[in-house]
C-alpha cells in the first residue's frame, strides 16, 4: 500500500469547489485512491473520487488527510493529490 499524507489548504476545507476540483482529478487517475482524515481508521477510507464521499469526510482548513492506493506506481498519483490539496482553491 502506497500513501500519501496532506494538510487540506482551502479556507473552507474539503467542501464545494475544492472537493469538486479533487474527485475530478481522482477520477481521472488510472489507480483507484482512498481518503481519510489522519486521525480516522484505516478502514473508514471512502473513495477520493466521489465528491459525495469527500463532502462527508468534514475535513476543515488545517485538517491533515491521508490518501492511500494498493495499485502499482501509485506514487506519482497520489502526489498529484496532495499538491491539489495542499492548492487554497478559495484564493
């Protein structure tokens, strides 16, 4: 398992524009991607691409996410990712 940690920069965390921007990216991926607030079990993941998903996460502005793929060279994926969290989309 590859993962990723990222501290959500958006000023109004993991809502609207910003988790419309991120699933879409995800979706776009050619691996599959979890995603979890840091301090949540490994097994309440819920799937990066679907904005549903990502509104229900409650992640907050400072809010440190963890971003995980069981696929094979996911790393370079999964750092697209984190660079787009990491993105203030509210600027």
């Amino acid at each position: 398992m590859i993962e990723r940690t990222a501290t959500v920069a958006s000023r109004v965390g993991l809502h609207a524009r910003p988790a419309a921007i991120f699933a879409e990216a995800a979706g776009e991926l050619p691996v599959e991607v979890t995603i979890a607030r840091e301090d949540s079990p490994a097994d309440e993941a819920l799937d990066a691409s679907s904005i549903l998903s990502l509104m229900s996460l409650g992640a907050e502005h400072g809010d440190v996410v963890v971003l995980r793929s069981d696929d094979d060279g996911a790393g370079e994926a999964l750092d697209t990712l984190v660079r787009i969290l990491e993105t203030d989309h509210d600027a």
